[in-house]
C-alpha cells in the first residue's frame, strides 16, 4: 500500500480520503479510463443494507464540503489576494490548530478533514498504488509554482494628471 502525505491528495484519491475519514460503511472507487476523465468515489452515508449509495465529491462539490466546513468549525480564507491559495483551520484544543492548504477552498477543507482524522500521511487504497507520483493530475497534485501568464495593456492617457500628459502611452502588466 502507498503511503501519501495529506497535502498532495487531490481529485479522487482526496474524495475517498475523505471518506475514510469520515468511516462510510461503504465506499466504491471508479478510476477514471481516459487521461481527462477524473472517476469519482460512490459511498453509503448510513449503515442500513437497502440505503442507497450517492457519488461523493466534496473537493469539488461545495453542497458536500460546506457541511464539513461547518461541523468542524473550519476557518477557511484566501493566504494572500493575488495567488489562489486557501487555507483551512480547524481549533483542536485551547491552543492547538490543525490546518491545510489547497488551490481552492473546497480542497483545503477536505484537507483538512483528513488530517484532523488520518494524520498527515494517509495509507492509500491498493487501486491508488502506482498512481501516486505520476502524472495523472486528477489523484495526485505535483506542486508547481504558480506563475500566471502576464498580458501587456497599452493606455493612452486621455485627461492631464499630476504626473501624466495627453497623449502619453502609459504600458502595464497584469497577472
């Protein structure tokens, strides 16, 4: 079995992480077939045999991550305005916190969850083994930096200001 730090865990591999976490009775795993397809995890919420099984997604689904977000009492912002980081903060004790990040707050909640309740690391599923490390973005995040694509704006300055001209070409970039 794989072992997998909790803040690489994305797409399926941290949807059933999730639901381990969180001790579903029953917990099946479609893996995707094709390189853009993400799969995604079915589970039964209670123990009765004739309960039906729904698809589990709460990394991208916020009707299922919102209740995780409130019954843990998370506190979840963005790190900083410019880059899409968020983070998710869960108090443990008078003084203890548990938190995680994520490229959307849905991610750093489920982070989150499992690592109040699995750790940092997590013993991932035999179908996970050899899916970690690879390419497949959709189980395993690879962490990249994050550097938008800038595009240049080209302004003619139309009104007199303390240190602008009419006419003059002002060039900028954005992110």
């Amino acid at each position: 079995m794989t072992m997998i730090k909790t803040c690489d865990l994305s797409g399926i591999a941290l949807d059933w992480a999730v639901a381990k976490a969180r001790q579903y009775p029953d917990v099946k795993i479609y893996m995707p077939h094709r390189p853009e397809d993400r799969g995604w995890i079915e589970v039964r919420f209670n123990r009765e045999p004739k309960a039906a099984c729904a698809r589990y997604d709460p990394s991208i689904n916020w009707e299922q991550a919102g209740p995780l977000m409130e019954e843990y009492e998370l506190d979840v912002h963005q790190v900083q305005r410019d880059i899409p980081v968020w983070q998710a903060e869960a108090q443990t004790g008078p003084r203890a916190r548990v938190s995680s990040m994520g490229s959307t707050p849905l991610i750093a909640i489920c982070r989150c969850v499992v690592k109040l309740h699995l750790g940092p690391e997590v013993t991932m599923h035999p179908v996970f083994d050899g899916w970690a490390g690879s390419s497949e973005p959709s189980v395993v995040a690879k962490p990249m930096p994050y550097a938008p694509p800038a595009r240049k704006f080209t302004h003619t300055v139309m009104t007199r200001g303390a240190d602008l001209k009419v006419g003059q070409t002002i060039n900028y970039w954005v992110n």
